[in-house]
C-alpha cells in the first residue's frame, strides 16, 4: 500500500495523541528480530527486549541461538532455521526461549524468509508472550460467544451513529439481516416512534461518557406488526485503552411479556377502579332517565366513545313482559353520550325519543335473546344492523365507528333495554374482557333502573291517589279569599300524607284544614284520604275545633301505626272570629296591614293517635286584609337548618300582605323549598275581606 492509498495523516482527525497504547499489537508487545544467514542478530526491537530482556546494544550482532536459545532445543532451532532460508516456507509454532535473567519462558513464534533489494536473505522472527496470546485469544472467543449467543441484542455504532456490528438477537428484533444493519443508521432500523430522541441520548452518552440505562421503549418492530412490543435499552460509550472514542454500544432487552403483564394488571386495576366508581355513582337517585345518564357518564371514555341507554317501553310502563320473539321492539331513548363531539350522536336516537327497531337490528337481537352482541370490527355489512336507518349508517360511517358492543340490561330475570357501546376514537377493538366489563356495569344500572321504574310507577299511584283526594274548592268563600298549593317529594323519597281543605259550613262559616300523615305512598294517601272524609263528616256537625280534633284521635287511635299532626280553624264572616285547635302541627302565621307578620300562639296539643289527650281551641280575629297561612312541616324542615330560622324566613316572605294570594304561594314554595328536599308540602293561605 502506498501513502496514497491510505489515510490522509494531515488534518485534527489523525493527529497523534501520544505514546498510549492504542492496539492490540502493543497490547500484545509483539517483538519482531531480523537474523542473517549466520544466525546473527542484526534488528531487535523495543518489545524484543521487554520479552526477552536484552536491549539492542547487548543483542546486535550475537547469534541468536546462543543468546536466547537453551542447549538441549539449539539442535532443532538451527534445523528449522535452515529450513526457512532454503526453502523460504514460513514456520509458526511455540517453543521456549531463555530471557536474560536465566529463566525459560514460552514463545509464540512466527518465523519467515526475506530477502532485500541486492538478493541478501534474512530470517524474520515474531515472537509475542504465549500465555498471554492465549488468553486474548481466549477472551475474543468469549466475547464473540457472548455476543452471537446473547438473547440481548447488541450493537456497535460508530460516532455517527451508524452500525459498525450487530449481534443475532437484533436481527430477530427488527427482523434485519446483520449486514444489511452495516454502514445503516439507527433511526432507519429501530422500530420505535422516538428514535430520534434515541438517536440525541445516545449523542449525549458519546460527548459525556455517562451511560444511561434501561430506558423504556415501546414499538411494533416489522416481524410483529400488529402487536405492541417493548424493550429496555442501554448506552455506553466505547474507547480503546488509550481513550479515544471508538462509538457506543446499544443493548436491547425485549421486555414484551413484563410489559404486557404491567399493562394487563394496570387494565385491571383501571377495570376495577370502573367497578368501583360505578358503585358510588349510578343509582344514586329512584329516577330512571337519572340512572341512564350516570351509567352512560360512567362508560365515557373508559369503555366506550359513544354510549347510548335504551329501555323498552314496556319495562318502563311496568308492563308484564312477552317472551321474545323476532319482531320489533319499542324503545326509549334516556341518556346518550361521547366523550368528544361527534357526528354518531346524530346517528342516534335523543333521549325521550321512542322508536321501533325491527328484529333484525342487533339491540332488538341483544333484548331477544339477553345476551351481549360484540362486533370487533364493524364493516359495512354491520352499520345497517347497528343504525336506526341508511341516514344513521352513513353518519356512524364519517365519525369511524370501528367495534361495537351492546348489552342488555337484566334485572331480576326480566330484561329491561340495552348498553349500547361504540368505538371511534379509541383504536382497540372491543374483547371479551370489555363484554364482562360492561355486563357488570350494565347489571348494577339495571338493579337500580328496575328499582326506580317501579319507585316511579308506585309514587304516580301515590299522587294520582293524593290529588284526587284533595279539594277543588272555588277561590272565594264567604268573608274569604282563598290560594292553595301541594307539592309532592322528589323522587328521592316517595308521596307523603300531606292534605289541605277548605269545608263551608252553616251561616256562611268556612273551616280552613291543613294536615300532615306521618310516612308515605300509598296507605299514608290512603289514610290521609280516610281522615279528610271524616273531618269533613265532623266539620257538617257544627263542633267547636277542639272537640273535631277529639273525635279525629279517637278515629286515629284505630289505625295501626299511624301518628297525624292537624290544624282545625273555622271562620265566621259575621263576627269576624277565627277559632283555631291545634293537633301537634306547625302554627300558623298572621300577618295584615301595619302589622308585622307573627306565628299564632297556640297550644300545641299532642298528634292524632297518641289518645287521651284533649285539645284546645283559641279565638282570633282575622280584620280585613289579615293574612292566615296555613302549612305542613316540608314548607320550613330541614336537615340543615334550625326550624328556628326557618320560621323567621317564612314570616320574612309575608311582608307584604297585599300581595296576590297566588304569587304569595308560589313565593312561598320556591322561597322555602329545595329541588331536593324529601317531604311533601300542603300550603293553604286566606284572606280576610
């Protein structure tokens, strides 16, 4: 080779650094001797003399056989000496030569003919120490081993990040033959999203020196494409002995199985947690169309894109089911819901909508049969199953429903409707661990719908029952305009007792009844129902107030279980007088023109029911313009509240006696009362003329 065909040695690249060793020559300390035909040493090197021990002064010029060659081996060295200038054949073996010092030590030798430009032969000698020629062998062999048989894919890189040597089990990652990696760059091999932040760690690693170690990485590497790899990988910087960067190391774990296992045990975890906050969060009122839309905000994102909670009509009616046949069915939409605006929820049908599906469509088939329906990955021969119709299909198209799920909704045997479940956004089609996911979420929802449809079908019994029992009286009586209101409890708890009436009586008098039934649905209906009549019945009699309320505790007494809180007053236009008895009820408030509104201090009594207790009645006029509020406890208790309070608020409201009688009631119920409070509320309000 000539200096032309080698490397430029001109430039900062190649300039010499100094003296470390930089080879593996100079790890060796290979010694090279030149003989002349005679045998004498005429070229001894540095390393000739820290193998052997004599320095170029001292060896020059002597025969090699005598200096370092033990008697008993001269006869063979001379011959094998011989042989090479002859011949011109090359000789390598190993045989002992004497050091300086007396002792014997093992050579590896290599031994050839030269010749120089005037045809004068010598004998060139490379000799290096065999033990340790053997152990680098032996550790090359070891490395090479190592890194063919290792199940970690190994790399060199060179310091532009280009493949120097790939080991067997990296190929087997990226599914690339080892030298086709040679002379590659890693971004075009590595099968991960963020080589390039790879590619900058391992700049970082090769300017610093500072290994980084075990970083996560996660890929679809071209022998699996379809399944999500991971791998754990190290850098490390490579130098020679002398410390010049030679380029990195690249170690790759495939991690795959842990990283499946972690994501499945986090799955779990997530599935669990779903459970669980399902538990708190659907069911937390009797109201049906409530229950819907915390089940499908349950399900959004966490199940599904798009989520809709259908109930058959028939359920919802409380009718007795039919069994399933493969006709249509009538559904009722209650809740829908996307995790992102969509244009699937045009597809679907807007909660208090009602609409037929026919037996082909796969939620009627869900209902029919009470079993889940799973579509993995939705095709065009499916979306005609899925929507209500071809308009619906397309638009499940555009928003790129892909897997689809549907789940009845079973409560005590019966089915009820059905979860519908959609995927857009979300990449993963749905599994067979999604379908018992949402089955458990679907069979608590159902518990809690079958239990408030039933709830609610009880309570509208309960208020038709009330408000038939209630009067219809006209606005004015004698000497009196009248205003009246009920309202039952939310659908947290059911229909109370709760009555008001207005009875006109001889000689123009009216009797003014406001009473509260202890408990709720039907029998407390039923029992304030029984008790109207009879105070009715009494009232006709002409009694005193306080002898009314006596015979209504005796006719209480008679009902099982039954305590009953009543107000009994009757007005007389002519004397202006309104006598009032009180059973254990809230006192009623007053309030008239220059006056402030006061509660009418009246001996409480004791509630119907308790026996043998009289009751006493209290005269109050009532001038023109008075203002008498009757009203049941659930206008002014709370649980929050002291009653205290709330009596002085109520009296707040009747500060304008002149006000509208009707505006005064609704004043009074929207004042006082909260969207949530558990308890029925009777309001009766007179004024005198």
């Amino acid at each position: 080779m000539t200096a032309d065909d080698s490397l430029p040695l001109d430039g900062d690249a190649y300039r010499p650094e100094g003296p470390a060793s930089t080879g593996l020559l100079d790890v060796l300390s290979v010694a090279a001797m030149v003989l002349d035909t005679e045998g004498r040493i005429v070229f001894w090197t540095p390393q000739a003399e820290e193998l052997i021990g004599y320095s170029a002064e001292e060896a020059l010029g002597q025969y090699a056989a005598r200096l370092i060659i033990h008697p008993e081996h001269l006869k063979a060295v001379v011959k094998l000496f011989t042989e090479v200038l002859e011949t011109g054949r090359s000789w390598a073996g190993a045989f002992p030569v004497r050091h300086k010092d007396g002792s014997s030590r093992l050579m590896e030798f290599r031994n050839m003919r030269l010749q120089d430009d005037l045809g004068d032969v010598y004998a060139l000698g490379i000799a290096a120490d065999h033990s340790l020629l053997q152990r680098v062998e032996t550790d090359l062999a070891l490395c090479e081993r190592l890194i063919d048989q290792s199940p970690i894919g190994l790399a060199l890189l060179d310091p532009d990040l280009r493949y120097l040597l790939v080991n067997p089990a990296l190929e087997r990652i990226d599914g690339i033959p080892a030298e086709d990696h040679v002379g590659r760059l890693l971004r075009e091999t590595l099968p991960l999203s963020d080589v390039r932040t790879i590619e900058s760690a391992l700049r970082q690693v090769l300017t610093t020196g500072t290994p980084l170690l075990d970083q996560y990485h996660v890929g679809r590497p071209p022998t699996d494409p379809d399944q999500e790899h991971a791998w754990s990988l190290s850098f490390y910087r490579l130098e020679d002995p002398g410390g010049r960067v030679l380029g990195a190391a690249l170690s790759v774990v495939d991690v795959t199985e842990r990283h499946r296992a972690a994501a499945e045990a986090d799955r779990a975890r997530r599935r669990l947690a779903l459970i669980a906050d399902a538990s708190a969060r659907v069911g937390t009122t009797l109201e049906v169309e409530e229950t819907a839309r915390e089940l499908a905000e349950i399900a959004v994102p966490q199940l599904a894109d798009v989520v809709a909670v259908d109930v058959l009509d028939s359920a919802l009616s409380c009718r007795r089911a039919r069994r399933p046949d493969n006709g249509p069915e009538l559904f009722r939409a209650l809740a829908l819901k996307a995790d992102q605006p969509t244009v699937a929820l045009r597809a679907a049908d807007p909660p208090g909508d009602l609409t037929a599906y026919d037996g082909d469509r796969l939620v009627t088939l869900c209902v029919h049969t009470g079993r889940p329906v799973l579509v993995p990955h939705v095709g065009e021969r499916d979306l005609p199953r899925i929507a209500r119709d071809a308009e619906a299909g397309s638009l499940l198209a555009r928003a790129g429903v892909h897997s689809y799920l549907a789940v009845p909704l079973i409560a005590h045997g019966e089915v009820l409707g059905v979860l519908d479940l959609k995927r857009t956004r979300n990449p993963l089609p749905f599994d067979e661990d999604d379908v018992v996911l949402a089955a458990e979420l679907a069979g608590r929802a159902a518990v809690a719908i079958d239990n408030a449809r039933w709830f609610q079908s009880v309570r509208n019994t309960s208020l038709t029952l009330q408000r038939s029992l209630l009067p219809d009286h006209p606005p004015r009586h004698t000497g009196l305009e009248l205003a009246s209101r009920y309202q039952p409890a939310q659908a947290t708890s059911e229909v109370g007792g709760d009555w008001y009436d207005v009875i006109p009586l001889t000689g123009d008098k009216t009797a003014l009844v406001v009473g509260d039934v202890m408990g709720n649905g039907i029998d407390a209906a039923a029992t304030m129902g029984r008790l109207r009549t009879a105070t009715c019945a009494y009232a006709d009699l002409d009694l005193d107030p306080a002898a009314v309320l006596q015979h209504l505790d005796k006719i209480t007494c008679d009902l099982e279980h039954y305590i009953v809180t009543c107000l009994y007053a009757v007005f007389d236009p002519r004397t202006r007088e309104c006598r009032v008895a009180n059973a254990g009820h809230m006192p009623p408030a007053l309030s008239g023109p220059g006056r402030a509104p006061r509660l009418l201090d009246l001996p409480s009594g004791a509630p119907l029911g308790v026996g043998g207790v009289p009751f006493e009645t209290t005269t109050v006029v009532l001038d023109p313009g008075d203002l008498l509020v009757l009203y049941t406890d659930g206008l002014v208790e709370t649980r929050s509240h002291p009653i205290d309070d709330r009596l002085d608020t109520l009296l707040g409201f009747l500060d304008e006696p002149h006000r509208r009688l009707e505006e005064t009631c609704d004043l009074l119920l929207y004042g006082l009362r909260h969207p949530d409070d558990h308890d029925d509320v009777a309001l009766l309000v007179a004024r005198a003329l």
